[in-house]
C-alpha cells in the first residue's frame, strides 16, 4: 500500500488508535522473534564450527535470513523512500468537500522516461479473521486487511524543479478515523514508478476531518 | 419471562451538539436491574465490532419494569460527534440502545440515527 513507516501514517499532534497499536505490537513481537532466531543460529554456527565454513555456511546464511526478516518486520512496510520528491500540503486537516494543495518539489532528476504521480490516497485498514491451515490443524487469528479506500492519482512532470498540483477531498468518502477493528487515514503521496523493483514513495500523512 | 421493550425516537436525524430524545415503552413487563438508555458510535466489519463511545442517559427505571409504562430519555451528542461512514468493508455509526440490565441476557431495543 505504500506506507513508508509504522504509525507515522499519521500527522504531528494525531495518535493512533487501538488497530494502529496492535499492528505495530504484531511486527515488534514478531522482530523480536525472528531477531532472537537468528542471532542464536549464528552465534550456535560460529561457536561449534569456529568461523563460516563449509559446515556452517548454511546455518550462517540462515541466520542472517532470519536477521534480515527482523529488520523487515520493524518497518510499517516494504516501501522505499524517494529521497528526490518532496512535498508541502496545504492545508494538513482539510475537510470533506475541501480543496487541498500540493506543491512536489524533484530535486534530482529522474532520468528520461521516468514516471512520477503524485496521489491523494486514503488507506482503509479493517479487521477480519484469517484462518490458517496447518499440519495439527486450522488456527484463526485476528488480521489487518489494508485496502484503497479512496485513490486519485495525477501523473507529475519528470523533471526537477516545483510542480503544483489541487486535490478535492471527496464529500462522501471516509474520514481520518483510528478505530478498534476500523481505521481510515489519509495521505498525500508522491511516487516514481519504476519497472523492477519496489516504487519509491514520498509520503505526507494527513487528517481528514468530517 | 423477560422484559421486552420498544424503543421510540422523537428523531431519527441529529446534529452534533443536539439532545437525541425519545420514549422507551415496556411492552412486556418483568424482573429487571435497571432500565438505561445508551448513545453508542460503533464500529462493525463484517467479522468485528466495536463499541468505540457509549453515552449513558442515567437510570431510568430500577427494579421490576411495569408492562405498558413508558420512560422519556434525552442523552446530548458530543460537539465533536462525526457523521457515520460506510465503506463495502467497514462501517462507523451512531446508535440509540435501550437496555435492561437483568438476570441471564439483557433486553434491548436498538435504532440507528443519522448524525449530519
């Protein structure tokens, strides 16, 4: 979906709700596991073997999956920041039905061809239960799903250099809303799309009020 | 036999900041703790819910509630009350939940109203 972090989907001054924190408790605990996991495994390896060997390579390599795993767990998303796009909204608490403002600054080129939208995007986040299947079984657990609820997406000059662009909030679409097994949050977005690999994204949280 | 109550609202459509008003009647009578009304904002997917504010109007009746009486509530939705929200997967909105408190499960009259 785009997030670049955790909670800071939201803007200065708004906190997340009970949703926002469990999620954010899921992939700590989930860090801190696969953290635990892989750290022992590298350690257990260099400690019988006496360094990276033939022997201990895949335990070593195993280990680090698990490490690299943990670090991917601690962030809201898999989404690359574009160091070159900036963006100032105006205004950050617009409400339904009102013009908001952006103004997206490419302080590098980004090459020819390159495709850049810029984007007001609201991320609906809702509770449901996810049923497993395992070999002892079926486990239910309670998940996040997290879907467009609103997207509007304009295509940016791909050049450096200010661009400004005008978005209307739409009167009939959500709030910014951090609930129990519902949420709404609202952002303005800037992204270059690039053929392989993740899109870089800049993102600017902002508060929709009713 | 437990009470079985109906719930009448004086409006359906409200502002913030507004007294939502109503009546409820006892359409069967029974043993009861206590008769209260309560201003809900609720949150439901279709596997959750939520009951994210509750306002409560106070007592209005305590003890056996008599079949055929009627009680007249009035509970002030807040300042800040935001209007309900739909989405295919999601929905908040407001509702108006009459309750009897009693032994075993409790008897509701529930009504949704529409805040603008």
């Amino acid at each position: 979906m785009g997030w670049s972090a955790e909670s800071r989907h939201l803007p200065p001054g708004r906190a997340p709700g009970p949703q926002s924190r469990r999620r954010t408790r899921g992939r700590r605990i989930a860090s801190w596991i696969f953290g635990a996991l892989g750290l022992f495994f590298v350690a257990a390896a260099l400690a019988v073997f006496g360094g990276v060997t033939g022997e201990s390579a895949f335990v070593v390599a195993l280990g680090l999956g698990l490490l690299a795993l943990a670090a991917g767990a601690r962030r809201a998303s898999w989404a690359r920041e574009a160091r070159h796009l900036r963006l100032s909204v105006d205004p950050v608490e617009p409400r339904r039905g009102e013009r908001v403002a952006v103004r997206l600054d490419v302080t590098a080129d980004p090459g020819a061809g390159a495709d850049v939208d810029v984007g007001l995007v609201c991320s609906e986040m809702y509770d449901y239960v996810e049923v497993v299947h395992t070999s002892s079984g079926r486990s239910r657990t309670r998940s996040t799903k997290v879907v467009d609820a609103h997207a509007e997406w304009v295509p940016a000059q791909p050049v450096a250099g200010s661009q400004q662009f005008a978005f209307v909030v739409p009167r009939d679409a959500p709030y910014s809303y951090e609930g129990d097994c519902v949420s709404w949050a609202w952002r303005v977005s800037a992204r270059q799309r690039v053929e392989m690999g993740r899109d870089p994204v800049r993102d600017v949280p902002v508060w929709v009020l009713p | 036999m437990s009470p079985r109550l109906i719930l009448e609202l004086d409006r359906h459509e409200v502002a913030p900041g507004d007294e939502v008003t109503g009546t409820v009647v006892v359409a069967h009578g029974g043993r009861s703790r206590r008769l209260e009304v309560f201003l809900l904002l609720r949150e439901r997917t279709a596997e959750f819910e939520h009951d994210a504010l509750r306002i409560g109007s106070g007592p209005l009746a305590e003890g056996a509630l008599e079949e055929g009486r009627s009680h007249r509530f009035s509970i002030r939705l807040p300042p800040d009350a935001p209007p309900q929200v739909a989405t295919p997967n999601a929905e908040v909105y407001w509702e108006v939940d009459a309750r009897s408190d009693q032994l075993g499960p409790d008897a509701h009259a529930r009504q949704r109203i529409a805040v603008s």
